[in-house]
C-alpha cells in the first residue's frame, strides 16, 4: 500500500494477466479490458523453433536424469578433482551455503520489490554489508557491482567523482603494475582514465623506484594505483603502505584489489594499510560457485570520504555516480551464500582458513619446487595463498608445450591450475584451505611424476612428438584403437598406481589450443536456409 488510493505489487513474467485482474477485481478495483493490441500480436511467433534433435528425446524422468548425467560424466569438475586455479580460488561451496539461494524467499524476489515486502534479504543484505565492513576495515560496503571487475569500475568511477568534487579535473592517470589481473587496465579505460604501466622488479614486486619515478612524472594528473594485495605474482607486497603514501603524497587515491583476500581475511584489513577502496570477489573468497560465467558478486568497499561516491540505486539515480547494474542490490540472491560463509565460519574459523590456505599453498610451493622452481617467494622464502610455478624454466629446449603438462593433468584425474598467467610459461597453483592434505598430495605427486615424464625427453630417452605429454590427454578411444605409440597403454592411463581404480577419462584428446576460438565453423545449417527474399523482408526485419 502506497497511499489510501494506491498499491503497489511485485510480479514476474510467469503471473498472466489473468491473475492480475483478478487480484484488482477482489479488491474490489474495476478492470478496463485494454484492448487487444494488434501490432503485438504480429510479433507473436509462429514459426517452430529447437528443432534439433536434443530438446525432443528425453520425455521420462529416467531419460532427462540420465542425459544429465552423461553431460556431467564429461567434465572435469570440483566433484572429482580440486581446480588448483590460481587467483580464482576455487573452495568448497557447501550444500548448506547454497541451500538458501532456492528459497523462494531469496528467488523469486523482483529486484525492485518494495522495501517492507522484502524485510528478510535485506536483513540479510545489510547484515551482509556489515560482516564485510568489518572483514576489510572500510568504512562502507555497496553490493551492486555484479562481478570483481564491475567493482573495479565502481571504485574507480568513485574515485573519479571524488577528484571532479574537488575541482581535479585534470587527475585522469592511473598507474597500473604489470602484474595485475587484465581486467584493472579494461576497468581504468571504461571509467575514462589513462593507463600508465609500472614495472616490477626480478622478484616480482612493484618496482618502487619506477612507481615513484611515474607519480613525479604524472603530478597533480595522477588519478589512482590499481594494486593487488597480495600480488598475481602469489606474494605479500612487502612495500605495500609505502605504496599508498607515494600516491598520497601525490593526491592520488588508492585502489588496491581485493581479489586475492583469501590470503587476508583474518590477518590484515585492506581499510586500515593505507587504501582508500577495493572490490572484493565474493565468487572467490566467499564461496559463491564461479566457473562458466556464473553469477557473481563484486562489492566495492571504500573509506568514509568515498562513500558519496558509491552506486546509486538504480530507481533514484540521481545521486553519487549513477547505478553500474540495473538493480540496486545486483545478485541479491546469491549474497545469501557468503551470508551463510561468514556466519558458519565465525571470526575464528575465517581467520584458520586463511591460515590453511597459505599453508596449503607454501605445502605445494615446497614439494614442488625441486621440479618445478617456485618463480617469486617474499623476503623469506614464503608465499601467499598461490605459487607459480616456472614450468617454461624445465622444458626449455625439450619441445614440449607447457600444454601438453596441463593436458597430461587429466590422464592424472586433475584439473590444470591457472596457465601462463601472470607470467607466461608458468602454471599458478591456489590449493585453497578447502583441500585436504591428501588432495594437495595428489596433485604434487601428479606434478612430480609428469616431471619425470618430462626428464625422459629432456634426457634424450623419448622425443617430445613421441612423448605421452605430447599425446596426452588420452581417451578411451586412443587406448582402445591402434596402438603404435613408443610408450605403453598402461603409462597413459596408469602412470601412478591409485589411477587403476580411476573413473574419469577424458571424452576428447586434444583440440589444437585456441585454434577453434579464432576459427568459428558453423555446425547449423547453411546461411542460404536462414536467407529471406526480398519481398518478404519487411522494414526492421
Ligand atoms: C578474478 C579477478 C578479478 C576479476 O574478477 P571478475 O569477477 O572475474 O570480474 C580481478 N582481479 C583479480 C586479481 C582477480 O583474480
């Protein structure tokens, strides 16, 4: 109820008209038919569409369960393997955090449901809000962006209209290190500033002298720093509050990306160190399931002074900057996840996984890096919450591919870590605190076995053509078919003894790399089928 005169309801696209008439009619409001609109009619389709085989052969229950099973039986996903990917922090997103988002309570709300027809989320949104300020030591957290780098845009847009308030027209350079992840350069380019590139050091760390060197030069034009903490390089900045007072100094603002919180949460507050705003991925850190484009959730969180700044509700944009999503909470439902993350986990237990995932991560670093040399570590010795590994470094002058280790992981029953970024060449591991010992195990003895896979070609024993890295990963149809390979069936399936009981294969071997993305063959029928003569072709058709 709006006033005495009117109401207000929220529906979506599967209440008909119907319903609604009757909703007006038993309160006693008389409904106007409005007339049939013809014009809308003629965009009614008529035409048959998925037409394709797939979308008519599964009527039973039995055969729709089983087809989606097959599907699954395909992939390679966290129900088999950990997905050791570096800075995307792929944990555990329990059944008991997820089970909320199906409530209709959370699902089944219109972003723009009135405030007090919808008490329950935004309890829960709010409370939210509250947990993160206090996580991040900022003073102020907006839920709107729907991804990390929609929050990178929301923070830097802040920072912008920060300058602007202050008549700093003319602060437009954003200062990026070359380590950052793609997405701070696209960010700082859409909200309208200039990238200038700061160089790291041999070990991985901004390179102080440069940064001060291209705040000199920048002056009273310097925007922002976009850094990560702790760095894609898998490292604690250890110059990080000297950092923020050399773009201070400069009246700069500090935008220090918080995708990497899992190596701070509990330990150090990205507020308090000197930064003045930050997104945070909640699809990472706290455990709203990524992969494949899913939904996300990019909270920026700034200090006091920016919280003018921040989005706007999409329904009254006038003030701060404007809304960056068309609803004012984003992915509201999803938020119900970190909700329940944060709450399970309490201060204490937030604080041990941060523990365990740096744990977990210096583990591997350790087992590995006689294979494999560990390509950045802080002042001593030690990593954040990822490792790279150089594995460019090893295969040098073999003519192996740093592919062929990613695919022969499958033979293995793993899922690859990040490849070739940061650094290229280099495999990424982020174990997380949600692995076991004994899967952080088997990846490292997968690691070290593909190793000695390696020496066998870098000893001369086998080419690399020949190599079952080059071949891998093996399905069951290359097992079952000629076999003239010069190592054994049982090496590609079996290089270790617990893969005799494995149930994953591989149903495709190799695709050649990235050839299929940039040369698109359509599968559908020809373009002729879909061609429209010229009569019929109506204006804006
Ligand atoms: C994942 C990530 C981002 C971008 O987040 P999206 O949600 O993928 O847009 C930005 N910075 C770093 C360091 C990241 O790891």
């Amino acid at each position: 109820m709006i006033s005495d005169t009117s109401f207000s309801l929220s529906v979506d696209e599967t209440t008909t008209e119907e319903i609604v008439c009757d909703l007006l009619k038993s309160l006693n409001v008389s409904v106007v038919q409005a007339a049939k609109d013809s014009s809308a009619e003629s965009l009614f389709r008529t035409d048959s569409y998925m037409k394709q085989a797939v979308f008519h052969r599964y009527h039973t229950e039995h055969e729709m369960l089983r087809y989606l099973r097959g599907l699954a039986d395909k992939d390679l996903a966290l129900d088999r393997t950990m997905i050791p990917l570096g800075s995307c922090t792929m944990k555990l997103n329990s059944t008991t955090e997820m089970e909320p988002v199906t409530w209709p309570e959370f699902s089944s709300l219109h972003p723009y449901v009135p405030a007090d027809e919808s008490l329950g989320i935004r309890t829960v949104l709010a409370e939210l809000e509250a947990m993160l300020v206090e996580i991040t030591g900022y003073d102020a957290v907006s839920l709107q962006p729907n991804a990390g780098s929609q929050g990178e845009f929301a923070g830097l847009m802040a920072i912008r209209a920060y300058h602007r308030s202050r008549g700093d027209l003319q602060r437009t350079i954003c200062l990026i290190p070359s380590s950052a992840h793609g997405t701070n350069a696209a960010s700082a380019v859409m909200a309208g500033m200039s990238v200038v590139v700061v160089a790291c050091d041999e070990n991985g760390n901004v390179d102080v002298a440069d940064l001060t060197n291209k705040a000199d030069l920048a002056g009273d034009k310097l925007a922002a720093i976009m850094v990560t903490y702790p760095s894609t390089h898998g490292v604690f900045e250890e110059a990080i509050s000297d950092i923020c007072d050399i773009i201070h100094q400069h009246g700069g603002q500090v935008y220090v990306d918080g995708a990497n919180l899992n190596a701070l949460v509990g330990t150090a507050q990205p507020g308090k160190f000197g930064a003045d705003v930050s997104h945070l991925n909640l699809h990472k850190t706290f455990c709203i399931p990524h992969g494949g484009g899913g939904p996300g959730v990019g909270p920026v969180a700034v200090r006091s002074h920016l919280i003018p700044f921040l989005p706007s509700d999409p329904l009254s944009p006038s003030s701060g900057i404007g809304p960056v999503s068309a609803a004012n909470f984003g992915s509201a439902s999803i938020c119900a996840i970190p909700w329940v993350y944060i709450s399970m986990m309490s201060a204490d237990g937030l604080l041990q996984a941060t523990a365990d995932a740096i744990l977990s991560a210096n583990y591997v670093a350790r087992r590995l890096n006689s294979s494999y040399p560990v390509l950045y570590t802080g002042a001593n010795g030690t990593i954040a919450h990822e490792c790279i590994l150089n594995v460019g470094e090893v295969i040098k002058g073999s003519g192996l591919l740093i592919d062929d280790i990613a695919k022969r992981l499958m033979d293995y029953g793993l899922h690859a870590p990040t490849m070739s970024f940061p650094v290229a060449n280099t495999l990424m591991v982020e174990p997380t605190e949600s692995e076991s010992l004994a899967e952080v195990d088997r990846f490292c003895d997968a690691m070290i076995s593909i190793r000695h896979e390696i020496d066998m070609v870098l000893s001369g024993a086998i080419t690399a053509e020949e190599s079952v890295l080059h071949h891998a990963p093996h399905t069951v149809e290359d097992i079952a078919g000629d076999w003239k390979r010069s190592y054994s069936r049982a090496s590609a399936l079996y290089p270790l003894a617990h893969l005799r009981s494995r149930s994953y294969y591989p149903s495709v071997s190799r695709i050649d790399a990235a050839y299929g993305d940039r040369n698109l063959v359509c599968t559908c029928a020809p373009i002729e089928q879909y061609a429209i003569s010229l009569e019929n072709a109506t204006v804006g058709s």
